[in-house]
C-alpha cells in the first residue's frame, strides 16, 4: 500500500474520513441530497438571506454589468466600484476608518496574521481559534502562545511573562491578543470585557475573528462584541458566507493597517478579487442586515425554543447564545450513526470530528436560521429523541 493508501485507510478506521455530499437544490430550509429533500440545520445562513429575492436579483443584475468573474486580483483590474462601495459601507456599519474586502475569510486570516503579525511579535490566542486563524499564526513569524479556551487567566500569566508592552515600544515589536468572537464550533462567544482589559493593560492589539457573530448578534447586528457591549476591536475579521448569505471576507482596521494589508497581505495581493456580483449582492445582504431586527428577533426566538425543548427532552447541549448549538456526543462513531439516524428522518445536521475539535469531544453542530419554522425544529427535536 502506498503511503496515502496506509493514511486514507487508517482515517477510515478511526471514522475521521471526510465525505462530500452532492446538494442539487436549495429552497428555503430544505436541501436536496441525491434525490432526498432534507431539512437543513448544518449550514450558516443564519439569516435565511442566501436566497432572498433581493440578494439574488442584485447578483444577477450585476453579473450582467460586470460579467460573472473579477477577471484578476484587485490590484490589477478586479476592484470594481461594487467593491469600494461595499467597503465603504461595511466600514460605516462598524464604525471603523477602512474596510478590505478578501475572497474568503481564510485568506482573510492568512492575510491579517501574515503581514501585521511580524518576526519579534507575540501573539496569544485561543487554544480554540478557528483553522484559519492558527494557520495565519504559523505563516506568521511571530512567537505564538495559546491559552486554554478562554481562560483569562491563563491568558493573563502569558502576557506578564511574555507581553512586549511599552518597554518595548522603541523596538517596533507588538502583541497580538487573538480570539474568535463566536466560536465557531462550540458557539459560545469571546470574554470581551477581560480581553480588552488584558489588552489594554498589556498594550496589546486585540484582533477578533466575528465569523459567526456579525448580523447575528448585537442591537444593530454588528456582532458580538455589540452584543457584549463592547467596545469595537483595534482588527475585526468577519465573513461573508455565514449570515450575509454571500461568499468572502472583510478586514476592519485603521486606515495605516489597510494600507498595510493591501501592500503586504499577500493573499489580498496574489490572488483574484471577490466577484464583483457577490459584492453587489452583499451591498443588499448589508441592508437588509441593518433593518434586520425582526429577523434577529426571529432567529433568536428559534434558538431560545430549541434551547428549551431539547432541556425538556433530557438533551445535554453545550451554553451557547448563538445559532450554533452543539450537542456532545463524544466517540466518532457514536457521532455518525446519530448523524445517519437523523439523515434517516430526513435532517442534515453538521457531524464534527477531531481535528476540527479536540479529541472525544465529537459533535453534532446544529445550526439554527431565522427561516427556521417552530414545526421543523419540532421535527428536529422528535429525529434527536429517536437517535438516543
Ligand atoms: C471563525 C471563522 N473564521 C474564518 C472562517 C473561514 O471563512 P471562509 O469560509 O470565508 O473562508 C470560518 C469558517 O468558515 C470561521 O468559522
């Protein structure tokens, strides 16, 4: 057996292997999968907004416009107006000076952590960060220290062994505090106010990757730090597959830290902008973002109801104020036969194993959308009484 062979073979046998499931339709809360309309409580749109008919119109009109690709990276033709006025806007929604657009939320981390993370830098992160916030980390040439999952503790004994902090200033040299706002497979959010207490004290950046939070959370729907009431953090990274319903990225900086990304950040630079359409139809996700109450209200109505009824049923989720309610089940293969069970009864729910999470702490990752009725979270919760 070849070397990939032995590998492929031994991730079967620890049920890790990965498999793809070919969708061929979307309508509303239902996919279709090989035939089979499911409900869909695996995917991010939290909003419902991937198929509103606004959103949908905006990118059709604008491909004709503008063609459906980019055609080449931002910094040779493909920055359209689409794309500045959208990072104007985001910038204003946020309250920051600048807003950068990037394809992807990885390449967004790859970007941030790449090329404002720098050698002689210290970075302290969540032990639970997201993939792409730790590969940012190793592209980066800074020294990098994790912290047990928000432990502020922990977090604090690092910075006084470890932070740069004023006595340092002349060197140039910075510290990073870095931490998804909500994370993303365990749903809970940041320790806001002792992140930026620690990073005040410690005079360091705090950069906060919102994925999961921005849209969602706070009055506005400005995130979690909103939420928190918190004040804004010195970098925001959000993304624009999850509750904006469209594909990509942005960084939420200064003006000077911009500059910096779009001379620096190499997966900004080397690669092909996000497709002017996506751009046009975030611009209406956007807005529909910022007169979004009654659909955040909805959403967390449909979160508070899961919340409830799964306590009734006995069912042990982790505490999460947020569309991502995971239910712990522990072993690989107990986690695919409930995922096979609720697939049965017609329910496609997220089946998360190591490594994305640590090792016997495989999950079920539901996720709850705004355009979830009561009757399909009902159905939900009846196909998880009958897994047990
Ligand atoms: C916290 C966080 N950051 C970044 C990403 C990556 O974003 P994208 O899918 O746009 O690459 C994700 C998930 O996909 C995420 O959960």
């Amino acid at each position: 057996m070849s070397r990939i062979q032995q590998q492929l073979l031994k991730l079967k046998q620890q049920h890790r292997l990965r498999q793809r499931r070919v969708v061929s339709g979307l309508d509303g809360s239902r996919l279709s999968i090989n035939g089979k309309s499911l409900l869909n409580f695996a995917d991010n749109d939290y909003l419902g907004l991937r198929q509103h008919p606004q959103v949908v119109r905006a990118c059709a009109e604008a491909a004709q416009q503008y063609g459906v690709g980019a055609g080449a990276s931002a910094l040779i033709s493909g920055y359209s107006d689409q794309h500045q006025a959208l990072e104007q806007e985001l910038a204003d929604f946020l309250g920051y000076q600048k807003v950068l657009l990037f394809s992807s939320g990885y390449l967004a981390n790859q970007a941030v952590m790449g090329s404002l993370c720098q050698r002689g830098d210290k970075i302290f992160s969540d032990q639970l960060n997201h993939a792409s916030l730790i590969d940012g980390c190793r592209l980066s040439r800074a020294t990098v220290h994790r912290y047990s999952h928000s432990d502020s503790r922990k977090l604090e004994n690092l910075l006084l062994q470890h932070a740069l902090g004023k006595a340092t200033a002349n060197t140039g040299q910075e510290s990073f505090i870095l931490s998804d706002g909500v994370f993303s497979m365990d749903g809970d959010v940041a320790a806001y106010t002792k992140l930026q207490q620690l990073a005040e004290c410690y005079q360091a950046c705090l950069i906060i990757d919102d994925a999961h939070g921005v849209g969602v959370m706070g009055k506005h729907g400005r995130g979690s730090w909103e939420a928190a009431n918190a004040a804004q953090p010195d970098i925001l990274i959000g993304t624009l597959g999850k509750a904006f319903g469209t594909q990509g990225a942005y960084v939420a900086a200064s003006s000077e830290r911009i500059e910096w990304l779009i001379q620096k950040g190499r997966s900004y630079v080397y690669t092909t902008a996000l497709a002017p359409p996506i751009a046009a139809a975030t611009r209406v996700s956007l807005r529909l973002i910022r007169k979004g109450a009654k659909l955040r209200q909805q959403l967390n109505k449909n979160i508070t109801y899961f919340r409830q009824q799964a306590a009734a049923q006995g069912l042990q989720l982790l505490y999460s104020s947020s569309p991502i309610q995971p239910l712990m089940l522990g072993s690989e293969k107990r986690l695919l036969d409930w995922a096979e069970k609720l697939q049965g009864a017609g329910i496609l729910v997220g089946a998360i194993r190591p490594p994305t999470v640590p090792e016997g702490t495989s999950r079920l990752r539901i996720t709850l959308s705004a355009i979830h009725q009561q009757a399909e979270i009902d159905q939900l919760l009846e196909a998880l009484k009958e897994a047990v």
